[in-house]
C-alpha cells in the first residue's frame, strides 16, 4: 500500500489489487505513441533501458521487437507477475524495486523510462538515482497519457461517478497540459526534448470499463464490493449514453532529459 500526502489526501492505493485488470486493460497506447519514441532515439537496437514502474510491462512488450535490451522495476510483486506472465518467451528481465533504490551499478543504463509513474516517485531521491544508473551521455524519459474530461462528456461521466465512490480521489478533471521543463533539472540534466499531441483511443463498453476499473480511484483504493457496484452503475451509464464503440480523447506526453556527465 502506497501513501503519498499529494495524491487523493494521502489515501492508500496498491495497483497489485487490480493487476490482472491492469494487465488486460491498461495496454492502451496508439501505434503513434511507439512511432515517435523510435523518432526521438528510444528503444533503439542494443540499448539498455530501464522502464520505472513498469506495472504489466507495457513498454518492454512493446519494444523489445526494435531490439533493445528492456529492465522493468515496479515496487508491486503482483504487477511484476503480471508483467512476467504476459511476456513469456520475450527476452525481457524484471525486477522488484522502488524507483529511488534499484540496487543497479553505477553507469548501467542508457535510457531510464517512467510511463504513468513519475507522479508517485519521490523527486529527491529517485532522480539522484536514475542519474547514477544512466550511462554518460543517457537519457531520462517520463511518458504520460492523460484523458481529457472537458473534451468528452464520456470520461466526464466515468469521473463523476469514481468521485461519487471515492471523494478523495484527485485523479480527475485534468486540462491540457503546457509544458515547461521541471525544476529538479539542476547539473544533473538538460531539455532533450519536450512534446506532446491529442489522439482520440477508442473503446468499447467493456474494455473502457476495465480501463475505469484498473484506475487508482478505484480497484486500486476501493474494497471489492464497492468496485463491483461502481462497474456495475458505469456500465448502466456507458449504455444509456453511448453505442458500443466510441473514442475518448487523450493527451500524449513526452519528456526527454539527457545526462550532464
């Protein structure tokens, strides 16, 4: 269970209680998405990456097809099986660890990714530590992909009613963000590259239900009863408002700082 006083009043969340929907339903980033990583030089062939907070192992699954050598770390026992499962035959290693105390050598890696993470790390001490695992001359990479309530009366709805179950999560609401490169930035790293662009994803009632599920407003804070009762008045909401397949617009973040060393 994770405490952080910025995130839903510091109530408690743990992804490895809804894992198995995570690892269903939370592999949802559009072939784009991949396309540009390539584009800005990350996944390419013999890299070393780490992917912090890898959850299922998203992007290890994803890329290590491109050739690159993938880590994934995540602090969840539960996360990290899923991950383990789903990439059988993948040559793909993982390990459990926080992000601020991996327990790798100095100057391991060449590229360190957090994909839907970096906000629940502790900024003074994990980025000491991705900068003593990077290589000279390596990368530190945040992705993010957020979904945009204020543009879609759908996610407007789901939100709604997460709130109606879970008063203290503040996981909603969110507008497009403008980027601005962060203040933890010191000697240690520089502005590669900062990006970002709206793509609609779409969903279907069940697959966009799983997707609501697996968020830390609920499977990851609620009891399982009242998970079961959100779904349940979600799924009467999706179908009163909705045919079976729709989109729900999302904004796509890419942030690329390199090493000063």
């Amino acid at each position: 269970m994770i405490n952080l006083g910025h995130v839903d009043k510091g109530k408690g969340f743990d992804f490895g209680n809804v894992s198995k929907d995570y690892a269903k339903y939370r592999d949802i980033y559009p072939e784009s998405f991949y396309k540009k990583l390539i584009q800005f030089g990350i996944g390419l062939k013999k890299q070393h990456i780490l992917d912090l907070g890898t959850g299922s192992g998203v992007i290890p699954r994803a890329m290590v097809g491109c050739g690159a050598y993938f880590t994934g770390a995540d602090i969840s026992a539960e996360q990290i099986e899923q991950a383990k499962e789903l990439s059988i035959g993948m040559p793909i290693d993982y390990v459990i660890c926080p992000s601020n105390d991996t327990g790798f050598s100095d100057n391991t890696f060449d590229v360190v990714t957090a994909c839907q993470c970096f906000w629940y790390f502790d900024v003074t001490t994990t980025i000491p530590e991705i900068y003593r695992i990077l290589k000279p001359g390596g990368c530190f990479v945040i992705l993010s992909m957020i979904g945009l309530p204020r543009e879609s009366v759908i996610l407007a709805k789901s939100e709604e009613l997460v709130l109606k179950f879970n008063q203290d999560w503040n996981g909603n609401n969110f507008d497009r963000v403008k980027l601005a490169p962060p203040d933890w930035l010191s000697d240690l790293f520089y502005t590669e590259t900062l990006h970002t662009y709206v793509e609609s994803l779409e969903f279907t009632h069940e697959t966009w239900c799983g997707r609501m599920r697996a968020c830390r407003g609920v499977g990851a804070s609620l009891p399982a009863d009242l998970v079961a009762e959100y779904d349940k008045e979600h799924g009467e909401a999706l179908r009163q408002m909705v045919e079976d397949v729709f989109t729900i617009p999302h904004q796509i973040i890419m942030q690329i700082y390199r090493v000063r060393k």
